[in-house]
C-alpha cells in the first residue's frame, strides 16, 4: 500500500484541530506529573471519559501521590475501583506503584520503552505517558486512535489481528517521522485521542467537520462503515450460578475473591454452581432456604463470557460463624466502603444498611 502525500502533514492538521476544537479541561489534562497521567490513561482503558471522571477524583483525593499509593494495602485500593470494572487494572497500578517506588526512586522512567517494563503498562499506553509528561516522540495507538488510521489509510482487516496491527504501527510512527521537528506531541497525542472519540465514531463519524477528510480513503471509497473491519464472530459462552445473601443481626455474609480472576481481590457473596448447592450449603449449617428467598435472575456480560446469576435471600435470627476462611460477617453500614462488584452491590441495595453519599 502507497503512502497517500498526506500524511506529511497528517499531524500538523491533528495538532491545528486539538488546539481549536479539541478537549482542553479534562481533569488529568494541563499537567506533566506522570503519576496523574498514568491513573487517567489506567482508567481510560475501555471506559468513557464520563464514567472516568469521578472515580479519577476520588483515587486522588485518597491516594494523591504515588508514594501514597504504594504504601498502601490493596485491601484499601480496590474501594476506589470497584464498579469501575477491569479489576486487573487496579491490582497492576498498585504493583506498578510499588515496582516504581522500590526499583525506580518513587518516579517514572524518562522514556516509553522502559515505561512499558513496568506492570500493567503497554506499548500505547507508555508512549502516551511520555509523550504528555516529557514531550517524547512516540506514537500511540489506542481503540480510537485505531480507527483513525484505519480509516484515513484505508486499512483492511480486524485491527486486533498482529498484522493489521504492526502495518498501523507503522503508519503511525511514519506520521510523526514527516512531521516537523518542533511538533507539539502534547496536542498532536490528545488530538489523535479526541478525533476518535469525538468526530471518527464508530458509529456516526462526522466526516465534514474533519480536519483529515479530504485525504481519508475510508471517505473517499464511502467505507466509513465498514472499517475498521469488526471482530470475527464468536460465541460468547454462558455460566450459571447462585449467590447467597445471607443476613441477619444487620450483618451480611461476603467470601473475599481470589486474586486471579474477574473479581480478583474484591468481596462477593458467596456463589455455587446452582440452587441446589447452595441450599445443600445452607441446610449443612442448620439454615432452611424458603422458596420466598428467590431473587429474579439477571445477566452480567463480562468480555469472554455472559454469567446468569440467580440470586437468593435468606435472612438468618443471628449471624452464625463463617462457613470458610475467607468469609466474613459484614456489618450493613460497612458495606458502603467495601469493594464490590457493581452487580453485588446491587444485589444489596434491598438490605437497610447507610448509604454514601
């Protein structure tokens, strides 16, 4: 594929464009700490902007700088994730901070490439770090970022595939090699963001309020709708299971989760495989489960899987001891300040604990 002559001033457009339209007051913007940068571009990992912004207040306000974060146990730091999803995230943000702390002196490395050693921290990812917090010149190359050269390139084929991948790589790193000396890589990294987010939509691109339409193949060719190319359809496979919510003396039962896994690290309420275990559980320690105590059952979609989850409410005269190890009686108005998973904590709303403003 022929490099279009455009792309000699492909990133001084996407620079003229941020400066004048694009995002200039999001909270993690206007600065070159890279702690700050690094918790935004963490939670900005498949999660909108909106949806980022309150928890990227109240991380800060707790854990305000990286020597705080470090020092802290990952039993207060998962409190501030939880409902934010992706619970890898936070278990590798805190171990990047401790990793940064113990090996690195309390602060980033200067460049990408070791930024990218660290953690839960990829190629994207470290770039975006460093070019924000020390100007380097690297590319990105995000899910937005993706479409736009998709898209202006007129790339075919998944972008998740390493091919199609490598070849917007190159690409990217091709803008910025013609691009001049003294570009901005602060407006020329958050423009690439912003044009994908706000104007190259996945589904209604806003081709004629773009500063790179009249060079885009996709708009040329009429292709905005089929690139990027989707995902090759997969089944999504089921799981059941039922979960117990077990209260009484205004205390609830939750089973802290392993560290590997969807919810690693958070506190859940005890799951079995069906119904039928779970009353056999009960019926072990001496509690009957009435018909009364079923829940409607709903679906939670996580990436690879969708859970069904029946739930069951049963209310116990007095709290019993914990059935396993990792169990614990919890007071209602703890509940609050526990980290839960959104779908749990839901579950909970019923129970007549305080809630946090």
């Amino acid at each position: 594929m022929s490099l279009p002559p455009a792309i000699n001033d492909f990133a001084v457009r996407v620079c003229a464009w941020q400066r004048r339209h694009g995002r200039q007051h999001l909270p993690w913007q206007n600065t070159r700490d890279p702690y700050r940068i690094w918790l935004s571009e963490i939670m900005l990992q498949q999660t909108q902007v909106g949806t980022v912004i309150p928890y990227y207040q109240r991380f800060l306000e707790r854990f305000p700088d990286l020597q705080t974060l470090a020092g802290a146990g990952q039993e207060d730091v998962m409190p501030y994730w939880a409902g934010l999803g992706y619970y890898a995230r936070a278990r590798n943000l805190h171990r990047c901070a401790q990793v940064l702390v113990a090996e690195h002196g309390g602060h980033f490395p200067p460049d990408s490439r070791a930024i990218a050693g660290l953690p839960g921290i990829g190629r994207s990812t470290a770039s975006a770090i460093a070019a924000f917090a020390y100007g380097e010149r690297s590319p990105i190359m995000d899910g937005n970022v993706k479409r736009v050269f998709t898209r202006f390139f007129g790339v075919h084929g998944y972008p998740g595939l390493r091919a199609v991948e490598q070849r917007l790589w190159g690409l990217a790193e091709t803008a910025l090699e013609r691009a001049p000396d003294d570009l901005d890589m602060t407006a020329y990294t958050q423009g690439l963001m912003d044009l994908g987010a706000q104007l190259c939509s996945r589904g209604k691109p806003q081709c004629e309020a773009c500063p790179l339409a009249s060079n885009c193949e996709a708009k040329r060719l009429g292709l905005q709708r089929e690139l990027p190319e989707p995902r090759p359809r997969r089944t999504i496979p089921d799981r059941h299971c039922a979960m117990l919510i077990l209260h009484g003396d205004k205390h609830v039962l939750l089973e802290k989760q392993p560290q590997s896994g969807v919810w690693g690290g958070l506190w859940s309420l005890p799951r079995y495989d069906s119904s039928h275990a779970l009353a056999e559980a009960c019926i072990s320690q001496g509690i009957a489960v009435p018909d009364s105590g079923r829940m409607a059952t709903f679906v939670h979609t996580f990436t690879h899987f969708r859970l069904h989850i029946e739930p069951w409410m049963v209310d116990v005269p007095r709290r019993a001891a914990e059935w396993l190890p990792e169990q614990s009686w919890t007071p209602f108005e703890l509940l609050p300040h526990i980290a839960l998973p959104a779908p749990v904590r839901t579950l909970l709303e019923p129970l007549p604990y305080t809630r946090k403003a």
